[in-house]
C-alpha cells in the first residue's frame, strides 16, 4: 500500500497512490483481461513500466464556472429524479455542457490529477469479448460518450 504522508502531493505522487489502491473497477477495466469492465466507462491500457493510458467515455467535472442554466438543469433533475439525480453530474449535465462546448478535458496527469474515492459495493458485471476493447456499453451509447472515446488521458505515476 502506497503512502502519502506529506504535503502538498505531486501529480506523479497522487498517481502512484491511485495505482497503488485502485478501486476494484479501475483495475478489472485493464483491457488486456477478458472479462473487463471496458464497457462501463474506462479503458485502462498499460503502455509500459511508468505510462498508462485511459479512454474515459464519461469524464467528471472537477471544475466549473456556473451559470444560471446550470442551477435550473439540477432542480429539475432532482425534480424529476428525486434522490437518483446525482448520477446527472456526470451524465445529464455532461451532455448539457458538452452540447454547448462549454467543456474542456485534460489528457495527463502531468498538468491534473484528481481521484475519486469510492466505495466496494458497485462493481457492474464483467463482460466477456472485449479485449483491447474501448467500447463503451452500445446500450447507453450517446453522443457525449462518442466525443470523448476519442481521447486519451496519460496517466503517470512515480518511476519504479
């Protein structure tokens, strides 16, 4: 188990802790396995000792400058949804700002590094068939998911 016991963390420290205690998603979305979790939203592909690369079709909005459309768009979603209207952050309003280009992804960890804890009990099934597969689940398909299967995050953590 990795270590950060000092302030403030580097990007490559942070990426390192994350390799070192991924959750279960992140590392059955490798997608040299088979099965994988490609499908639901991450593909993770070891380029060598101290590179990966990530094809995420759902990117989380970290930073923000709100407008009053953006306010509107999640009282109505709670509205609509009720307590299920969390899941439009990353959905929903994704698809909002995506549509009107409001929206810019970082692709290294180099210039970002965030990371999400999450808890054990939400794992989605494994599929089969999806070798070095980014093919995000053709069920849920739109277009927000299309644009951002096109690129690819550089995740690098401390050299070995």
């Amino acid at each position: 188990e990795a270590r950060i016991d000092h302030l403030p963390i580097t990007n490559q420290e942070l990426a390192d802790w994350l390799l070192h205690n991924a959750h279960d998603t992140f590392n059955k979305s490798l997608d040299h396995l088979d099965p994988n979790l490609t499908h639901a939203g991450i593909s993770v592909r070891k380029t060598d000792d101290d590179l990966y690369s990530i094809i995420h079709n759902l990117p989380t909005v970290y930073l923000a400058k709100f407008l009053q459309q953006d306010l509107d768009f999640f009282v109505n979603a709670k509205r609509a949804m009720g307590d299920s209207a969390w899941g439009q952050w990353d959905r929903g309003w994704l698809e909002l700002l995506t549509e009107q280009g409001r929206i810019k992804v970082v692709g290294s960890s180099d210039m970002a590094m965030a990371v999400e804890l999450t808890s054990d009990d939400r794992t989605p099934p494994l599929w089969n068939g999806l070798q070095y597969n980014d093919l995000y689940d053709h069920r849920r398909r739109r277009p927000y998911n299309m644009v951002f299967n096109k690129f690819l995050y550089v995740l690098r953590p401390r050299p070995i």
